[in-house]
C-alpha cells in the first residue's frame, strides 16, 4: 500500500481547511492585485481549462483576456458547461454589442445563484486581466465544483482535499492523485522527492496522454514559487475529478442493477409462497366441499351422531386453521402487489383458478376501499359549505380580513390537496363498475354526490376570495389613519404612564443633597408639560380625522383601532391624572426636604459629640498603656495612681450617656448614615467597654504582680529590674511578647537555651500554644526559677516521713501528725494503696502528690 501522506511531511490540514476554499468565489474583489507568478499559472492554467471545453464546440481561445471581450466566446464557453442555451448573441462589432453580449453572460451566472462581487461588463470588454481571471475563477467554482460541493459524497474527496492543504512543489501529490485511481500508470515508488521537475512533468505527462487532461501547469512555474497559486491548482485537480467520475458512475451502476436484481428475487419468492399457500388451500376446499353438500340420511343413530360429531370437529379443528391461511393469503397478495407498485413492477396475475377464489375478496377489498376513503372525504368536507358561505367579513376589521384571506389561503391549499382524494374515490368505483360490482349503483350514486359536492366547493371558494379581496380594499384607506394614530398615541401613552408611575413613586432619600436634586428633577419635568400637551392634541386631532372620514364615506366602523388599544378618552383621562398628581408630588418634596433638614441637625448633634469622645476614649487607651509599662513608683503607688484614673473614666459616663441619647434620637428618625463623623455609637460602646476593660485588667495585674511579690519574696528592685528587661524586648509595646522576643530576653538574663529547654519554657509561660507570653507570666516563671518551691518529690519524701519509711500511709497517722481539718482533707482524696506491701485501709500518698501538682489525676 502506498502511503501518499507521506509524499508531504508538512500538513495544512485545519477543522477549517475545507470551508477556506469554500469562501475563495466571495474573495476575488479583496485580491485584486495578485502575484505576477500566480497570474501567469492562473492564465495559462484558466486557458487550458477554457479549451478543454471550447474545443467540444470545435473552437479555443489563445489570449483570455482578449478572446472574451465581444462575449461571443464567453456565452459558448456557458452554453458547453452548464448544456443550456443562452439568448441569441449580438453579432454587432460596436462596444454596445459587447458589452450586452457579455452581461447575457453574467445574467445567466447570476441566475444560477452565484454572486459576482466587482465584476462587470465594462471590465471584461475592457480586456481587465484580474477580472477576466475572477469571472472564469467564478465560473470554474459554480460549474465544475468537484472540490466545494460534489466531491462532499465520494471517495475522491478524502484524498483530493488532504493533498490540497499540502504544498504541491515536489510533484508527488499529483502522482499520488493519479496512483490512488490509476495504480498502473504510476510507478509510484520509484518517485524521488527531491527531484520535484521531474515528478511534476511525469504527472501532467501521463495526465495528457491517458486521461485526456490537458497540461494547464509549467513544473518550472510551481518549482520556482515559494507557493503555487491554490486557484491554478485547484482548477487543474478539478480536471482530475471528472476523468475519473467514470470510474464511480460504474460503481452506482452496478449498486444499481444488484438493488433492482435483490427487489426482483424478493418479489419471485413472495409469488411462489403465494402460489404454494393457494394451491394447499384450494385442495383442501375441493376435498372438503363434497363432504359439506353430503345430505344422505344414516340408517342408525349411531351413525347419525357420528356424523353430527364430525360436523362438530370441522367447525372447531379443520375449518378455523384453514380461515386462517385465507387472511393471511390475502395479506400475502396485497403485500406483494404493494411492493410491485412501489417498485415500478406490472402486478402479479395468479393462476386462472386462484382468480375466481380471489376475485370476491378482491372486490370485497376495493368496496371496502371506496367506503373508507369515501367516509373520510365526507368527514373532511362536513361544514365546508356553510364556511364558505358565511358573510363574517361584513363585520371583521381589517387585520381580521388579512387574517380571513390567509386562512382562506390555507383552505385552498387544503382543497387542493384533496383533489387526488377525490380522484381516487372516482378511480376506485370506476373498478368497481369494470368488474361488475352486485351494488355498483350505491357506490356510483355516492360517488356522484362526491363529485358534485367537489365542484359547489369549488364555486364557493372563489366566490369568497372575491369577497373578501373587495372588503380589504375598502378597508385600506381608514387603516392608514389609525397606523399613524397608534404610531404617535404609543409613545405618548407610555410617557404619560411613565410620568405618573415616577410621580407616584416613593421616594426614599438619606440626606439633603438627594432630596434637592428630586426636587431639581421635578422642576424640569414641569417645565415639559407645555409641550406634551401640544402632542396630545395632535393625536386627538388624528382621531377626529377619521371619524369625519367615516361619517363622510357612510363606513360603519367596527370594533376599536387594530393597532392600538389606546383610546382618545384612556390619554385624556391620564393627562387629567398627571395635572393631579403634579401638585401633590410638590408637596411630598417639599415635606420630604423639610425632614431631611432636622435629619441633618440630628447627624450634626451626634457627630459633635463623637468626634470629642472617640478621641477621648483612645487617648485614655494610650495613657493606661504608658502607665503599665512605666512603672512609676512602688506597685502600691502604681495600684493607686491606676484607681484614681479608674474614678476619673468612671465620671465621664455621663458624656457617653448623653451621646446614647442623642443615637436614640439619630435612630427613631430612621438615619443609616453619618457623612459627619466616622464614629459609630456601635464603635464607641466597644471603645467604652474596652477602656473599662483595659482599665480593670492593669489594675488586676498590678495586684497579681504585688502577690507573687509578696509570696515568692521578689523585693521591689528585682521586680523593677524583671519590667525593664521585658519592656526592652517588647519592640511593639503592647505588653505581649512573641516567642523570638521571648528568647531573646531569657538569653539576656544568662540562660544558655536549646530548643528543647525552650519549648519546656514555652510550654510552662505559655500553656495553650499561643504564641504570645505576658509580662505576669514572665514573671511567674522568673519567680519560680529564682526561688525555693515545693516540688511533688519533695511532698513525696515528706509524707514518706510521716509514714515511717513506708510506701503507704494510714488514716490514723495522718490524724496524728497533721491538723485535723488537713488530716481529713487528704484522707478524703488519697487513693487506697494496691502495692504488694498494703495493709487494710492503706492509702496512696504518692499519687495524691502527684496530682497536687497535675502530674496525674487526683
């Protein structure tokens, strides 16, 4: 197998490729200036291509410019392709024979759907070089499109277009082409791609001299361009189509004769099942006839009843199985002679003596036939007559009337499609009659009736479509008036409904300057009312108009305008509305402006206040922290100064309840905002709180620094000394220290710290992770390095005194040794003792010691 891809490593093959060469008949006005290499390949190519067919006419042309310019030419080149003539030419010699000669050309491409951008007459019989090109581009797209449309549904294609999207520069693609369809004629293998002349010779060699394609290509020309022009191109590979259609059409010939052949043998094996099936059941009726017409009386009763039980199982074993094969040798037969119809054969004729079995049924079958067709035409025409001579167009408005005739429209449509009803109702009894039917005069009575009913139906149609054509016309000349009333009456409508909708809106404002620009708004919309109700009048006018019109004529108007349900007396009404509401919207405004004033002196009134209180409250923030970092004094002097400047934020309570009274006031008046101030009271209770907060935790911690003082024996100096330390790392000064701070400081104080003796340090000052150490827990640990505390192990050994040595103590030496209220505390709590060495009530001091200190569970 040949792998022609291969002949062209470099695809151009794109989703789009196709449609590309699609849109190449629209594009020749945006490429009128084309390469000089390309318009030489598209001359010689486009000339090549002309004489192959000029030349059936027993004529060429030589330059193709200048050969097309008289038309002459140009129309028999038409006349070949497309096998139609074209009007008589004009022999004439002046340039307005010409110039007709060649635009009867251009009318019949037009004709045939194809859209010809810049490109007239006047250019062709001018000799213009680029349009002469595009019109025989145009015509090669439109007459020979084996690439764009007919090529969509074969084989041919899938080749032809992946080789058009390849460069065709090294001439395998076109031997490639002839290889797909004609493998002899190409040694294909033997082709070299770097010898491109040669390959492209060899093809159009064997193209001129097998396949009768003339050469239309110069292999010196497509090797010397960087690219070949596509148009050439594709113009000389559409030749290759049509040499090898022949090929494909004896391929649909023979798909052709094996389908006529498979219907033919389908057909011959229905008839022999048919003929076998009526032969069986003819020989069982001629068996059985003689034994139903045996009347002769038995001599006994036991033979009678015999007899009588034989009769029994005819009607119930023989004789249904047997009814059975008759309907289904009928179905049979219609099946067959359906299928011979549908295949354009004559119908099947059975045997002489299977006629007369089946003549009855078929009979039977064609009254049947009638009747039912006959019952639906009935059916269909019921009412029809008294439709179409109903008098509703007297009555109907003019968009009514255009409404009647379109049904009208349809109902011819409808008429017309019944008339092969008709006539098959009258081609079915016409049988009837040629095989002498026994009730021919029935069916030929109700066919006639048929018939006649058809041809009223007929009379009545048109003599409504003249009705109702009259009726239209004289309704034309008011509609034109009441188009022109709607077309004005709309907008006006609309504006007015517009204007009281705004007018009757509610308003919602938040400050002065929203409320004075509605009321600016308002203004200006007063000021349109002078000219709205000049519009008003103009409409009204309109209506008057016709009115008098109608008077004047004698017309009876019926109904309202059909484009517009707008009355006169609805925009009357409205404009009354507006001149109401135009006055009460004032005094909205207005009272509307008047609130916003005393919102304004409410916002002004708070935010007074809150600007002196906001920064009052961050002031008194900053100030509690410079005293807990200062450490000015003694704690004691601390802890006093700290309550002394509790009782002053205490006393400004009264400030913060004023403001609280006036947000009060900011809030029954329904204010959401404040341009005035960025103090919220919502911000402000958090500010309060957090300063009474702050306030009571300094004074706190002061407490606690002045009990862990007290209890561990830290003198004032060392506590001095441990604050100074700490706020000399605490960069940010927020009295939290981060962990890098932290270390920071206890490497300040001559603690040599690895990671491990850090984190136990981290988690002692710092128990729930996060991250941050206060200066009350630096002091806690600073206090419990620096100082003798009890341990568990030391509790331990104490009671391990007490006990005499023991691993377990007693209840009674605890009463002995201890206080009695601490005796029965731990009495209480210890666990019993379970070691090897227990005694009965023994208790657990070691665990009890452990848990004092949170080593394990108490």
């Amino acid at each position: 197998m040949v792998d022609y891809h291969a002949a062209n490593n470099q695809s151009l093959y794109s989703a789009g490729g196709q449609q590309i060469y699609m849109e190449q008949e629209n594009d020749w006005d945006r490429d009128l200036l084309l390469d000089p290499a390309w318009e030489k390949q598209q001359r010689k190519t486009f000339t090549a291509w002309c004489n192959s067919h000029l030349r059936k006419a027993g004529t060429q042309i030589d330059n193709i410019e200048e050969d097309f310019r008289d038309g002459l030419k140009l129309m028999l080149l038409l006349e070949v392709i497309s096998g139609e003539r074209l009007p008589k030419p004009e022999r004439g010699k002046m340039r307005v024979h010409k110039i007709n000669n060649v635009n009867k050309a251009l009318d019949f491409i037009a004709s045939k759907g194809v859209k010809l951008v810049s490109i007239g007459a006047e250019e062709i019989v001018d000799g213009n070089a680029k349009m002469t090109l595009g019109m025989i581009w145009t015509i090669i797209l439109r007459f020979q499109s084996s690439f764009t449309e007919r090529t969509k549904s074969t084989c041919f294609f899938s080749h032809t277009v992946f080789l058009f999207l390849h460069s065709w520069k090294d001439g395998l693609a076109f031997n490639a082409l002839i290889h797909r369809h004609r493998p002899e004629l190409i040694d294909y293998d033997k082709l070299r791609k770097d010898d491109p002349v040669t390959n492209l010779n060899n093809a159009f060699e064997v193209a001129e001299r097998y396949l009768d394609i003339p050469k239309m290509l110069d292999a010196e020309d497509i090797v010397g361009t960087l690219r070949p022009d596509e148009k050439a191109i594709m113009t000389y590979v559409s030749c290759f189509y049509h040499a090898f259609s022949g090929a494909q059409k004896a391929e649909t010939a023979a798909n052709r004769i094996c389908k006529v052949l498979a219907v033919n043998q389908e057909n011959e094996h229905l008839m022999e099942d048919y003929e076998k099936l009526a032969s069986d059941l003819l020989e069982w009726i001629r068996r059985t006839i003689p034994w139903l017409e045996n009347r002769a009386p038995e001599k006994t009763m036991t033979e009678m009843q015999q007899k009588l039980e034989d009769f029994g199982d005819y009607r119930r074993v023989h004789k249904p199985p047997k009814v059975q094969e008759k309907c289904q040798l009928e179905i049979n037969f219609n099946t067959l002679q359906t299928k011979l119809r549908l295949s354009n054969r004559p119908a099947f004729m059975p045997s002489e003596g299977r006629m007369v079995f089946f003549a009855l049924s078929l009979l039977d079958h064609l009254a049947e036939k009638f009747r039912q067709k006959a019952a639906i035409h009935e059916s269909w025409t019921d009412g029809k007559e008294a439709m179409l001579t109903q008098k509703d167009y007297e009555t109907a408005s003019l968009s009514e009337i255009k409404a009647l005739l379109k049904k009208h429209e349809a109902f011819e449509s409808d008429l017309a499609a019944h008339q092969d009803r008709v006539e098959q109702i009258a081609a079915i009894a016409q049988e009837l009659n040629e095989l002498d039917y026994y009730d021919s005069p029935s069916v030929n009575a109700r066919c006639q009736k048929i018939c006649e009913q058809w041809d009223a139906l007929g009379s009545l149609t048109q003599s409504r479509r003249e009705s109702l054509e009259r009726t239209e016309k004289q309704l034309e000349s008011i509609d034109e008036l009441y188009l022109e009333y709607a077309k004005r009456a709309a907008p006006f409508n609309n504006w007015m409904e517009g204007a009281m909708e705004a007018l009757q809106d509610m308003f919602i404002v938040h400050n002065i300057e929203e409320i004075q620009g509605l009321i600016t708004a308002h203004d200006q919309f007063k000021s349109t009312l002078p000219e709205a109700n000049k519009e008003r009048e103009a409409i009204q006018a309109i209506q008057a108009e016709v009115q008098k019109i109608a008077q004047y004529n004698g017309i009876k108007l019926v109904g309202n305008n059909p484009y517009t349900t707008i009355t006169p007396q609805s925009i009357d009404k409205k404009w009354e509305k507006v001149q109401q509401l135009v006055p009460q919207r004032d005094q909205a405004l207005q009272e509307e402006l008047a609130r916003q004033q005393s919102n304004d002196h409410l916002r002004r009134q708070f935010a007074n206040q809150a600007n002196m209180i906001g920064p009052w409250i961050q002031n008194k923030m900053e100030e509690i922290g410079r005293i807990s970092i200062e450490m000015n004094g003694t704690l004691e002097d601390q802890l006093t100064h700290l309550r002394q400047y509790e009782q002053s934020i205490i006393e400004y309570k009264p400030n913060i309840d004023q403001l609280e009274g006036d947000h009060q006031l900011i809030q029954e008046a329904l204010i959401f905002d404040n341009k005035y101030t960025a103090y919220t009271m919502e911000h402000l209770r958090v500010g309060w709180e957090q300063l009474l907060t702050t306030i009571a935790r300094t004074i706190n911690e002061i407490e606690n620094q002045i009990l862990t003082r007290d209890a561990k024996g830290i003198s004032q100096e060392q506590l001095h000394e441990y604050r100074t330390s700490f706020n000399h790392f605490d960069k940010k000064r927020t009295g939290i220290m981060d962990s890098d701070d932290f270390r920071a400081l206890l490497i300040s104080t001559g603690n040599s710290l690895g990671d491990a003796e850090f984190g136990r340090i981290m988690g002692i000052v710092d128990p729930n992770n996060s991250g941050a150490v206060t200066f009350q827990a630096f002091i806690d640990f600073m206090s419990r390095e620096t100082t003798d505390t009890d341990t568990a192990d030391q509790v331990i050994a104490s009671f391990k005194i007490l006990a005499g040595d023991k691993n377990y103590i007693t209840a009674e030496e605890l009463r002995r040794e201890l206080p009695p209220d601490q005796a029965e505390y731990c009495i209480a709590r210890m666990a019993p003792y379970t070691g090897p060495d227990a005694v009965p009530c023994a208790l657990d001091y070691m665990s009890f010691s452990t848990a004092l200190y949170g080593e394990s569970d108490l």
